[in-house]
C-alpha cells in the first residue's frame, strides 16, 4: 500500500470525526510518511510499519470521544464513548458492555427509588381525594417521612451518578490502554 492508499483508506475510516479532527490526523499521518521518505524508507515498508489505516481510526475515534467525554460528561457523549470503545474489539462488547448496563441498572432504580419517594405524598393526597375514608394520619406521616427520605436519596443519586460516570470514564481509558497495548507504562 502506498501513501495515497494509506491516507484514503484512512480518511474514509475517519468519516464519524469532525473535519477539523480528521485534517489534523491525517496531516500528522502524511508527516510520517515525509520522515519516513527522508530516512530513505519506501511508502509501503512506512505504510507497514504504521499498520492498518482501519486499526489506527478506531483508536483515534476513541481517543477523540474519550476527550470529548471528559470535557463534557453528557449522556450522548458517554453513549458515543462506549460505542467507540466497543468497536475496538469483540472482546470489548463483553467487557464494556457488562459493566455499562449493569452501571445503568443501578443508576435507573436508583432515581426511580428517589423520584417515587419524592412524589409519594401527592400519591397519597390524590388517593385521599379519591377515597376519603381510607385517611389515616399514621399513613400521612409515614408519606411525609418517604418524601423526606427521597429527597436524601435523590441527592445521594446526583452525587454518585456523577462519580460513577467519572469511573466508568476511567474504566474505559484503562480498557483502551489495555487494548492498545499500553499497560507497560501504567
């Protein structure tokens, strides 16, 4: 494969990037190939050396996604982070995967658990309302009591979404790490 192959092929890998990112890299790529060429080295023993163009855009769509996720930890950027991260690899999909579901699952009943306890009063009035015989001031403050404990529990869910997805974030820098083959100088 020659140069222009090797930059095509990995332009068109590159295609999920934005055109800054993707001019960027694919500028240090041809710069590579230029030292290359000036130490005397053909494009196809450079194209070799620097393996598959396919190979080398997973792992910069990953590096790229994983930068964006730890500028901003939204939703859609975590999403697009484990999607990059999967892609690296068949393994990944069981090793990624696994622990992102699970992590969901907790998160979900976790607010789910806060937000009945929250509006658990308003379910108690509306049922009140409904059937007026069914009133007991023991059942209002034990609502009162589950309001009050959603709110905690709410509170307590803020802060470790926020810690788990900072984690989980660290979970998948440690995994590209281990997929690239970089854990000698972990």
């Amino acid at each position: 494969m020659n140069k222009g192959q090797f930059i095509e092929k990995l332009n068109d890998a590159l295609k999920r990037l934005p055109s800054s990112e993707r001019e960027d890299i694919i500028n240090d790529f041809e710069e590579h190939f230029e030292i290359g060429l000036s130490e005397g080295k053909t494009e196809q023993e450079i194209a070799a050396s620097l393996g598959s163009p396919q190979q080398i855009a997973k792992e910069m769509i990953v590096t790229y996604r994983l930068e964006q996720v730890e500028e901003t930890a939204s939703t859609g950027n975590i999403f697009r982070a484990v999607w990059a991260v999967i892609g690296l690899g068949f393994f990944n999909l069981v090793i990624v995967l696994g622990p992102f579901i699970a992590l969901l699952g907790i998160l979900f009943s976790g607010w789910v658990i806060g937000v009945t306890f929250l509006l658990n009063p308003v379910l108690y009035l509306l049922n009140v309302v409904i059937y007026p015989e069914v009133f007991e001031l023991y059942g209002l403050f034990f609502t009162i009591a589950l309001c009050g404990l959603g709110i905690f529990v709410i509170i307590g869910m803020y802060y470790v979404t926020r810690w788990l997805f900072k984690g989980f974030i660290r979970y998948l820098n440690f995994n590209v790490r281990m997929v690239k083959g970089g854990m000698k100088d972990a």
